[in-house]
C-alpha cells in the first residue's frame, strides 16, 4: 500500500514544557521523484543525420528512441550541386521541425581553390540569378527556414574564407550582405539567418572583421567538436573547452543576438563520450545564453552518432531540455 505524503503532529513534554514536533512522512515512490528531477530550461534541440530527408529511416529510429521530436533538422546544399530548395509547403496545420539550410557556396568536389565561387563573385552578383530563384522557393515554402549560409568562415577549409581563394579582407561580409539584400529584395520573410564561425583556434580569422553586423544576422551559431585523440593534433576537451572561450567572444561580438551551438558532437575515442555528453548538458544549463544545440549524427571521421554506443545515447537522453 502507497504511504502518501502528510505530517505527522507528535506532542513532546521536555523540561517540563510542553511542545510539538512536526514529521513529514514520504513514500518511496514520493522519495525517488524528489531525489531524480533536476531543474530543467527550455531550449532547441537540432539534429544532422544521414539520409534526410529522403531517406528518414535513422531519423526516425534515433527519435523513437530518445523520445523527443528535434526542433530543427539540418540539410546541407551546395550551390553547384543543389538546384532547388528540395522542401514544398505541406499546408496548413501541418507542424515539422524547422528547416536549418546550411547553404554553401562551392562544389565540395573541388577544394578552396574555386574562382567561380569567390567572394567577389557573390558580391558583385554573378549568382543572383541562382539566389533569386532559391528565394522564390523559399518564400513559397512559407514555413520558417534557418539559413547557416557559408559557415565555419573563419577557418580555412572552405573557398569562401578570406584566407584562399584569392579572397581578401572585408569580402566575407560584403557577400553575405549582398545574399540577404537579394532575399529581402524578393520580399522573402520566413528566413532566419545564422552567422555560424567555427570555435576560434590559434590562425583563425578574427570574427569581427567577418561580422556583417546586427542588421544582417538574426541568430549567432558556433561550430564545434570534441576530436578526443583521433588526430594527431587533437587531444580530449570537453564542451566548455571547446565553446567557451567562442560564445565569450560571440556575446561581445553581438551582445543583442541570441547565440546557438549549430554544430556538434564528440568521439569515443580517448575518453568517456556518455560523460562528456551529461557535462555537455550541466555547461548548457549554467549558460542560459546558449538557446540550443545541434547534434551532428554522423559516422564519417570518427563515429559522432548520438547512439554510437548505448551509454552515450542514455546520456544525451537523460539530459534533454523541453523544446523551447
């Protein structure tokens, strides 16, 4: 039988004085949801999976079993494979997660060194006819679309850094502005832009140069991994290692713009994935600043699978925030 919570008044004589003592009496079941329930916050969960959205079977297996719907699904397009906007609207009433389009401007078959997709050539419009297009598609979608547009800007590893590419000082923020002008020209209004660096490391661009400024960004993203000791320049951080010292900058950078983690996850190899994620989720809690996180699912340089082992996907599990 439950022992239900009550209390439990016991008359006491001490000294002669005549007293009471109050007992709270608690049932085990009462106890056990005291002890496990930690304060939770609000917050966006993204995912990046293989397949989608053509293929939905690991999808929809990883949400069944973490039991949570992500908020955000990411789907990568680069500009010299990717015609058109691949996603129709689905009517009213219909609810899916947000779009986030990580929108690049190269062809991943050919390295930084592509002319066609400089900067330069961006800004000055040799693509517009490709962005207006995008932009129409976009607007007749008609639900919201978080567009990563040419992310991780100040590495090196991607034709649209200022460091190759034949590309210079000031030309990332002028491209970017040029692409926005074009979608508010088209009276495009669905569209969140996300201004995504990678985290900062010793040779990295400077983000403020990069900054396009306030009225041309509307969310602030970091892109981030835990390499753990798969590489032979890499050595195990955890999440506040990696992001801290980038969303300290970012909040400078932007102190008006809200700051997402747009791109993440971490390696088994080297230490404890499912530890590194519940510190992952205690770093978030303690830093309201950071509204969500997207989860990069993939096998590819290393295993960065929410599920890569049982243990990581109870701990990614165990500390889910309620959608925002």
């Amino acid at each position: 039988m439950a022992v239900t919570i009550r209390t439990i008044a016991i008359r006491l004589v001490v000294g002669g004085l005549l007293g009471a003592l109050c007992l709270t009496v608690v049932s085990p079941a009462e106890a056990r949801r005291t002890t496990t329930t930690k304060p939770t916050r609000t917050g966006e969960l993204g995912l990046a999976v293989p397949g989608w959205p053509a293929d939905t079977g690991y999808l929809d297996s990883l949400v069944s079993r973490l039991g949570h719907t992500p908020d955000q699904l990411t789907y990568y397009a680069a500009w010299a494979t990717v015609a058109d906007f691949p996603f129709t609207y689905p009517g009213a009433g219909v609810t899916r997660p947000t779009v986030e389009l990580v929108w690049e401007p190269w062809d991943p078959a050919a390295g930084t060194d592509q002319p066609a997709y400089s900067l330069d050539t961006i800004a000055s419009g040799a693509h517009d006819a490709y962005l207006r297009r995008w932009a129409a598609e976009i607007q007749a979608y008609q639900l919201p679309v978080n567009i990563r547009l040419a992310h991780e800007m100040n590495g090196s590893w991607y034709p649209w850094s200022e460091q190759v590419n034949g590309n210079g000082p000031g030309d990332y923020a002028a491209a970017w502005r040029h692409v926005v002008d074009v979608f508010r020209a088209a009276g495009v209004t669905n569209v969140r832009w996300v201004w995504a660096p990678n985290v900062e490391y010793p040779g990295s661009t400077g983000l403020a140069a990069l900054y396009p400024g306030d009225a041309y960004v509307d969310r602030l993203g970091v892109d981030g991994y835990n390499w753990g000791t798969t590489q032979s320049w890499s050595s195990w951080q955890s999440f506040g290692q990696v992001f801290g010292p980038t969303v300290s900058a970012l909040r400078s950078l932007a102190p008006n713009r809200p700051i997402y983690v747009t791109e993440t996850a971490s390696t088994e190899v080297g230490g404890s994935k499912s530890a590194w994620i519940s510190d992952m989720w205690k770093w978030l809690d303690a830093h309201p600043e950071v509204r969500g996180i997207s989860w990069f699912s993939f096998d590819k340089e290393t295993d960065w699978r929410i599920d890569s082992s049982k243990r990581s996907l109870d701990a990614f599990r165990a500390g889910l925030w309620p959608s925002a």
